[in-house]
C-alpha cells in the first residue's frame, strides 16, 4: 500500500455508502491496522461512526474517472453510490467495492483521533483478499496523467486559482474538474491538443457527467 486512491465504505441500518480518499495507511503489522482520514461532513463517517467498521478498496491505476467523480464529488444523501457498481458483503456486514479494485480489507474500529475537520481512524484488520495483479493507483498518477483534483472537503484539497491561471485550461463549474488542452480527455476521449472549443457538444465532464456547457475559461 502507497499514498494512493482508495474507496472507503461503510454502513448503517443496512445501508452501504462509500466515498474516495487518498490517506491510508498500515500503522501496525501484530495486529494488523490501519488508519484513514476522513471529513467529519461526509455521510461515510456518519456509518462509521455508526457501525464501528469500514471497508477499504485499493484503486486500479485504470480506475475511470468517472467512477472516482460518482464516489468522490457526488454525496450518498443524494445518490445511492451502490445502484450501478460491484460490490459484496463481508462475513461482518461490511460492503467492499471489487469494481475496479486491486483489493479489499474489511476492518473493525479500534481508536479515533479528532482533527478539527477530519478524524483519523485506526481500524483492525479482518479480513481481506487481492482480487487481481492491476497496478493500484498511486495519487500522483491520479493527478500527472488522469488529471484529478481533490474535492473541497479532502485533506489535499487546493482551490483552483492557486493550481492555475491559464486561460486556455476550462473548469468545470460542478466538480472543478480542469479540462488541460496539452492532455486531452484522461479516459481518451478528447485527444491531446483539442482546444475546448473544438470538443464535441455532446462531451460530458470525465469526472462529473455534467455537460460541455457547464465548463468556464479559467480567469
């Protein structure tokens, strides 16, 4: 495990909900645990806080933006995040996304640190499997060659006018995600070297889904 792209899930009264996050890591080997980082605003802590467990999947470095947008910009107290992946349920009713995943790790909750915005949990591990040999998502690959962002409420968010004032780079207004012409489309859409203006009107925003009309300059 590396600083990387994970799916953090969790439950309550049932109900799975998950959400990305880049801070996980292994804290101890006997036992094994681990700590995440997560925003005390999000409905995934909310569960966690609730049940006591949670659920880690390690992201493939083919992960789709647009699986990373609908885990990491949109809320489950708007949209049922578990209606369109794979998933399945431990022998501890704990929900682990396979869908794009390296591996899964089911954990119990063993200790918290409050941290103002954020609460830093260590989880006992288990159990959990690798489901594959894919490379995981490391977090610069995310951002160098997928060109991702971090939402507000993440712990490496960045508004932004401080990542750039280039005016032929467009932002979405929804997620923020930021269209970079010398890039193109991460999912390969777009090619490298497409002004904005010259992708089609049917384009949606790789991260978001919203359209092409949603885009603005960066000023």
């Amino acid at each position: 495990m590396g600083y990387g792209m994970y799916l953090i899930t969790s439950v309550k009264e049932g109900k799975p909900n998950g959400q990305i996050a880049n801070v996980v890591f292994q804290v101890t080997s006997q036992p094994i645990q681990l700590a995440i980082c997560v925003n005390k605003h999000n409905l995934t802590h909310e569960y966690i806080e609730s049940s006591g467990v949670f659920g880690v999947s390690i992201l493939s470095e083919d992960t789709p933006m647009t699986f990373i947008g609908k885990f990491g910009f949109k809320s489950g107290r708007d949209t049922d995040k578990f209606s369109f992946v794979a998933y399945e349920w431990s022998s501890e009713q704990i929900p682990l996304v396979t869908e794009h995943s390296v591996g899964v790790i089911a954990l119990k909750v063993v200790s918290r640190l409050e941290l103002l915005t954020h609460t830093l949990i260590v989880g006992e591990v288990l159990q959990g499997r690798v489901l594959n040999e894919k490379v995981p998502m490391t977090y610069a690959h995310y951002h160098l060659v997928k060109k991702g962002i971090s939402p507000e409420f993440a712990p490496t968010f960045v508004s932004i006018k401080e990542r750039s004032q280039k005016m032929e780079h467009y932002v979405c207004a929804v997620c923020g995600y930021e269209y970079d012409p010398s890039m193109g489309d991460p999912d390969g859409m777009v090619e490298s070297g497409t002004p904005f203006e010259d992708i089609p009107d049917d384009w949606v925003c790789p991260v978001c889904g919203v359209g092409k009309d949603q885009f603005k300059p960066l000023a």
